[in-house]
C-alpha cells in the first residue's frame, strides 16, 4: 500500500500577538516564529510521524530546499518533489493568547502543478493505492479525477475554500472542519451530513473535526464520535493536519474508525500545546 499527499510545502511566518490585527488597525506582535508549514508539508509528516509509507508530491522554489530536506528528515519520500521557477510558498500567520490563528496564503510555486507534472507523478501509483489532497495547489481537480479512474482511494480536505475545482465524485474521504461542512455540506451538525450521505449516490465517508469539541466519522448508516483531549492550547496552526496525518495513517493501516479517530484527536492535543506547524506534530513514541 502506498500513500501519495499531492500538496502544498510553505513557509510560515508566525506573529504571536495579544488581539488579531484587523482592517485598518496595527498590532504589535511580542513574538515571531519562522516554520516549516503549508497544509501539504504538515500532513505528510503527520502521515510519516505515524509510521505510515508517505510519497510527497508537490512544488518549491530554489528558496525552498529547506522544506523537502526537513521533509525527508521526518521519513518522507520526496523523490517527486520538484522545482519551480516561482518563489516558495509562504503563509502570514496571526497567532491570539486563546492559541487561534487567521492565515494569509501565498501559493508562489505550488500554483504551477501542471497537468503534465501531476500525470507523470501519478504513474507511479496505481489502483490500490491511495492519494491525499488538499486545496492549495492548482490542478486538484483534475488529480481527484486521475486518481479515481486509476481506482486509487482519494481523500480531500477542502481547505482553504477558495475555488475548489473537486468533483465530490471523485472522492471517496472527505476530511473538513465546521466552516467547510457548513460550505459544502450546508451543516456541520453529523446528522445533517449523514442525511447528505444517505440521499447521495456515492459512498462517501466523512471525517468531521470540531476543534476542542472533538471529532467525528460519518458514513452511510452510522456515525461515530470522539472527544478532543483536553489541553492548553496555545497555537492551533496544524491541529487539521495533524489529525488527518495521524487519522489517515491508523485508517489505512486497518485500525478501524475508533481506534483511528482517538489516536488522530491525542496527535492534534499534543500539536496545539506547541508553536508552529509541521515542527508541532509529535512523533508516534509521544501519541502512544
Ligand atoms: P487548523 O486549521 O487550525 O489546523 P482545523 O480547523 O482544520 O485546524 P479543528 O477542527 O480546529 O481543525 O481541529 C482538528 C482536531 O484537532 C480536533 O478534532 C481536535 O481533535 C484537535 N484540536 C483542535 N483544537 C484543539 C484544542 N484546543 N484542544 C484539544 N484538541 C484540539
Ligand atoms: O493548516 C495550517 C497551514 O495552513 C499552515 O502551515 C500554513 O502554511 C497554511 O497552509
């Protein structure tokens, strides 16, 4: 079994600040961080922290080497990883005393994921095997598309939301948070998506994260639910994807859905008492 994540590597820039800066207001920030981030990154090494055989495919500029070295330290495979003439990725993060965070997302080099690249990347993959998305590279349609006619198993998380291109049809887990289901779902209340499952012709499964309330997986016929482990938060960046990495590791690895969701919900528990993204995420020896 192999897993393919298809997505972003970023540059993040964490400013620490009491009171989010809003329209028209400056703040001063009391702390900066420089990280390893972009949704893509962070799942992978979640995927690889859990054990799990991770193929990362995606995008940098010559300014980003640092993230496919940090990549491969984590147990990654970056040997699709490529080069782009456009700059690195980067993301602008406000971080609050209450550990939220807002994000301003620059796609730089993860915008030129061709139909060409994407092609060549997934023909090393093959019915069986699975594939990871996430919406910050360009061309996620028509990957999800791929994927599927091959019989690769795809997983989605709609985020951020801008201009999803992604066929529902193409999907076979979706992995979101409130204000995604709320977007495509109309609801982020798990009987409502169940009722969207039910009345749907695909048998889409759904992994629902509710921040600290916890998280659920939703599949025709029944829905099951787990705590989030109760901890300090003080930078959420990364709880998602901690949680997918660590979800979609146990899941694939047969562990069943419960077993999956509680390992993922301890992952993101430790990740949101640490600053930063892709650093945040704990190793296997921690989460056990
Ligand atoms: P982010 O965009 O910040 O990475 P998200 O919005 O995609 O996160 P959330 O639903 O906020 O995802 O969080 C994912 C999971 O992380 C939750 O289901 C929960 O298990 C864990 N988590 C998030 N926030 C907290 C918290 N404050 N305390 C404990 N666990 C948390
Ligand atoms: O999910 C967190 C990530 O979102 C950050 O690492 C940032 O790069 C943005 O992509």
């Amino acid at each position: 079994m192999k897993i393919l994540n298809f997505g972003s590597l970023n540059i993040d820039m964490t400013y620490f600040v009491d009171e989010m800066a809003s329209a028209g207001k400056t703040v001063a920030s009391f702390e900066f961080g420089r990280n390893f981030g972009g949704k893509g990154l962070n799942q992978s090494v979640a995927l690889a922290r859990a054990g799990a055989n991770v193929f990362h495919a995606g995008k940098i500029g010559q300014d980003g080497t640092e993230l496919r070295d940090f990549l491969t330290s984590c147990g990654a495979d970056t040997s699709f990883v490529a080069l782009s003439s456009l700059p690195t990725g980067n993301a602008v993060i406000q971080v609050d005393k209450s550990g939220e965070n807002c994000i301003v997302v620059y796609g730089g080099a993860n915008r030129d994921i061709s139909k060409e690249y994407a092609s060549a990347v997934l023909n090393n993959f093959e019915e069986g095997d699975f594939v990871v998305l996430q919406n910050e590279i360009s061309n996620v349609g028509f990957i999800a598309a791929e994927a599927h006619k091959k019989g690769m198993t795809v997983v989605f998380n709609p985020s951020p939301l801008d201009g999803i291109d992604v066929s529902l049809d193409d999907v076979d887990i979706v992995i979101l948070n409130e204000t995604e289901s709320c977007a495509i779902f109309g609801s982020d209340n798990a009987a409502d998506v169940e009722k969207y499952i039910e009345k749907s012709a695909q048998t889409l499964r759904v992994v629902l994260t509710l921040g600290s309330r916890g998280a659920c997986f939703i599949e025709k016929g029944s829905v099951t639910t787990v705590p989030a482990v109760k901890v300090d938060a003080v930078d959420t960046t990364g709880a998602g994807d901690t949680f997918t990495g660590y979800f979609l590791a146990e899941y694939f690895g047969g562990k069943g859905v419960e077993r999956s969701l509680k390992t993922a919900a301890k992952a993101a528990a430790i990740s949101v008492t640490r600053k930063g993204a892709a650093e945040s995420v704990p190793s296997r020896e921690e989460v056990e």
